[in-house]
C-alpha cells in the first residue's frame, strides 16, 4: 500500500518531467515558428520610426496589403507589436482566444503615473477587473439600459433648443448634449448650461489623455519605464512634473461628481442613475458593492463615453452636409412615421429602417477608435503559422475592417442603402459595424447598447427638426466641407461650415415646447 510520501516520491519525477517538456516545447515552438510579416525597422529602435504619429491605421492597412498579409508584426524600442486587419483575425484570436488576448499594455504614463488605472477599460485583465467589470455590466446591459432612456432623451430635447439659438456651435452643443446624457445618468446629478464644473473637471481629466495616445513616444518613460523612479528635479524629468498635475486632474474628476452624487442621495434629490442604483438598493440587489469600486466605474463610464458618441453624431452631421438627398430621403421617412406634435423617440427605432441604416452607416464610415484599445496576451500562440509572442501588443485594425472592399464595396462612399434589403434593415449581408467598433471578446465595451441609443436619438432628432445644408460664401456658391480629421484614440472631424434651420415654425415651436 502506497503511503503519502511514496506517491509525492513518484509524482515528482513526473511533474519534472512535465515541466522540462514543457519548456522544451515553448523554446522549439519560438524557434521552429516565424514571426507574421512586416517591415524590417532598425537597430534598437526597430520600427519606432516607421510608424506615423498620425493616421498610423492607413499604414498599418497599406502594410498589410503589400505582404499580402491580415497579420502584421512591428517593433518599437524593444516592445512587439502586431496588427490584426481583419475581422476574421480579430474573432479568432480576441472573441475565440479571449482567455489569453484580454490583457492590456502597460501604459506606464497613462495607467501608473496619471492614476488611470481606475479605468476599466485601461485595467489588466484579471480579478480587479472582474470586480468592475461586473457592476457596469449589470448596469449597461441591454433591458437595464432602458433605464437610462429618459435622460437621454431630456438632455436631447435641450440640445434641439440650443441648436435653435446657436446654430453654428454643433459641436459645442453636441459636445454639452453628451456631458448631460452621462453625467445625469450616471451620477444623477444636473448639468449647468455655462461654466459647469463636474463638465469641466471630466474636460481636464480626458485631454492630457487624448494627447498622449496621439503620440504616445512623445515622453520616453513610455519606452523605458524605469525614468518612472527618477525624482522631479534631476535633469529632463519635467514630465514627472506634468504627470503630477495630470494625476490630480483625473482624481477631481473621479471625486467631484461622486462627491455630490453622495451629497444628492443625503439630501434626497439625486436622480434614478448608475451611483444612486448600487449605492441606495443594494439590499434589493443582495449585494454590496465597494463604495471605491461604484466611483471608479462611474468615472470610467464618463470618461469611456464622452467624446466618443460626439464624434459619430458629428460624423453623421458632415456626412449629411456632404449628402443632401440622404436627409430629405430621412426627413420623408421620419415625417411618415412620427405623429404630429411629436419628437422621434427610441421606441421608433423598429419602423425607422432608412434612418438607423445612416445611424449604422455613420459608425461605420469613420471609427471613433479606428484602431480599438490594444489588447496583450500572457502566453505565447501560434495563428496561422505564425508566431505571436507572450507580451505582445496586438491591435485590431477597425479602420480596415470598415474599409474591407470585400465586405463593404465601395466602401469610402456613405452609403446607408448597403444596411438595407427591401426597404428592411439588414445587417447581416454587409456586416453590422457594431461588432467592430464597440470592441471584442471580453473587452467589448459594456456601454454599447447606451451609447447606441444616444447616437441613434440625436442623429433621429436633428434630422426630424431641421435642414443640415451646405453654407455658401459670398458669390452664393456653395461650400463642401473637406472631411477632415483630427487623430487620436478617438478621432473627431475638423469644424466645418454647415447651414442649420428648423424645417418650419410647427417644428421649432414643438421644439420649444418641450423645455
């Protein structure tokens, strides 16, 4: 009869055994398999200097069409990059793989230094993140989401007005509709029309981010991550200094809102919203959840959603402009469907088929995240013969996917007829754009359903109350708005020049009366 210490006595030798061939097999699994395909980059530095500041998803996309490849493999200082420019590589490896692809890159200025860690769609994958992941999800989920319809819909209506009195300011008014919408929803806390300063605190807090992911080498500590440690004073350490501004930027814009999210439930007047709901009913959801945890994702909802759904409505505004017979063909569908005295609502959505084909047309034409979130894998994986090493920094190429000839012919013309059969919405014969640019796999963003329906709401609303025209200059010619964008993690189109008017008295003053 075998005792304890003999079987541990027989078991060790195997457990050797295993792990020699387990190694032995990653060294020859590295070996034996060739990296995907790309350019060749320099010493030490690789292909830091290949990679375009601005725009790098054309790149990444005409790369990959020279080697006649849908992986790409780069390097930058030391740090493995590889592209995915395909939807078809995207599914296999992020949605069939996601136990090992839902990691995140370090992001030492961003994560560590600036205290974005706190973001959910930043933080690496595992348990904390599961912790945060979980409450947003049940918050944002798509019956729960309906929920939040009401301040949607109210901060909608208040950006019809504005528009009425300031109609050269789109953006700003888009830009102030979307403030709202999220900051109602999800502190249940109002919005100031002028100077607000939770509006201002979230302003503060994103921009220091935008501006580093458009140029994320601009501060070398990205490249070597030890300059973390050097003090504030030494020679060339100057982003330490900005850092530390920037981290108390992102600490107000957690703290302030949250802050009178509390003071609102003592007081009896916060709104029905994402705070009031885990921190007033967790007896009714027989669970608790950390006030610390209930913070951070509140400030990750705001900070996820903000200009994102601004720049596809914005989008959508140019598109429009550029289009003239789109509108009227949408204005013909809305004035059949919506009752007099009425604005569109959500509701609508199902008997709206021409206009939520330009809503999806919209967030497929241009991608806020052209080139996504970059995902990391914890171990090394073979695709297509090739390998992808443990570590790497794997991005998912959205703009080629939307752009994918095979998939969307024509595919740089908007065109909202491609999302329609028989005067029916299909999103299946050319591929819904949702299931690109809202993430993949495990990473997918929990807001979606939510940030879809503002989208859809303004886009519907505008083009029900008004007329989007070309301006003229002063020969009356008109003037086509060039189309262009400004880079970043989220892109946004450059001011254009636009004529705005409300398509009658009735409408102006249906618009009027609802405030």
């Amino acid at each position: 009869m075998l005792v304890a210490g003999d079987i541990a006595t027989l078991a060790f030798p195997a457990v050797l055994a295993l792990a020699c061939l387990g190694w032995a097999t990653s060294g020859y699994f590295r070996r034996r398999l060739p990296l995907p395909p790309g350019p060749k980059g320099y010493p030490l530095v690789g292909n830091l200097f290949d990679i375009p500041p601005d725009f790098a998803w054309e790149k990444f996309n005409s790369w990959c069409k020279y080697y006649n490849s849908d992986i790409l493999h780069l390097r930058a200082a030391g740090t493995t990059m590889i592209v995915l420019n395909s939807f078809e590589a995207a599914i296999d490896l992020f949605e069939k793989r996601s136990s090992i692809y839902s990691g995140r890159p370090k992001m030492t200025m961003v994560r560590e230094m600036m205290g974005w860690e706190f973001s959910l769609a930043f933080k690496d994958y595992g348990a904390i993140w599961r912790k945060h992941r979980k409450p947003t999800q049940q918050a944002l989920h798509p019956n729960a989401s309906k929920d939040y319809l009401p301040h949607i819909n109210k901060s909608t209506r208040t950006a019809l007005a504005r528009f009425l009195d300031h109609p050269a300011e789109m953006l700003g008014n888009l830009r102030l509709m979307s403030a709202e919408t999220i900051t109602s929803s999800t502190y249940g806390i109002k919005v100031m029309q002028e100077n607000d300063i939770y509006v201002k605190a979230f302003k503060e807090g994103v921009e220091p981010v935008i501006q580093i992911f458009h140029d994320p080498t601009q501060f070398l500590v990205e490249i070597i991550p030890v300059l973390k440690h050097i003090p504030e004073w030494f020679p060339g350490a100057g982003f330490k200094r900005r850092t530390r501004e920037w981290k108390e930027k992102t600490l107000d814009m957690i703290e302030l809102p949250f802050g009178a999210a509390k003071t609102a439930i003592s007081n009896g007047t916060i709104l029905p919203s994402f705070v009031s709901h885990f921190l007033e009913r967790s007896e009714e959801l027989n669970e608790v959840f950390e006030e610390d945890v209930v913070k951070e994702c509140a400030g990750a909802l705001y900070a996820a959603g903000s200009d994102t759904t601004v720049s596809t409505i914005f989008t959508c505004m140019l598109c429009l402009v550029k289009n003239p017979e789109i509108t009227k063909r949408a204005q013909r569908e809305l004035d059949s469907v919506i009752v007099s005295g009425c604005l569109p609502d959500f509701s609508d959505e199902d008997r709206l088929p021409y206009v939520t084909a330009i809503v999806n047309e919209a967030i497929r034409w241009q991608p806020v995240t052209p080139q996504g979130v970059p995902h990391t894998l914890s171990t090394d994986d073979e695709y297509e013969g090739f390998l992808i090493p443990a570590g790497s920094v794997v991005i998912p190429n959205i703009w080629a996917m939307c752009h994918d000839e095979n998939m969307y012919p024509d595919s740089f013309k908007f065109n909202p007829d491609r999302f329609l059969k028989d005067g029916n919405l299909d999103l299946e014969t050319q591929r819904d754009p949702s299931l690109m640019c809202f993430g993949f796999g495990r990473r997918i963003c929990p807001g979606r359903h939510f940030a879809y329906a503002s989208i859809w709401l303004a886009i519907a609303s505008i083009i029900y109350i008004f007329d989007l025209e070309k301006a003229k200059d002063e020969n009356g010619n008109e003037i086509d708005p060039p189309g262009d964008y400004d880079p970043g993690l989220a892109i946004m189109a450059k001011p254009f020049k636009y004529q705005l008017r409300p398509r009658s008295k009735d409408k102006e003053d249906l618009v009027r009366g609802t405030q």
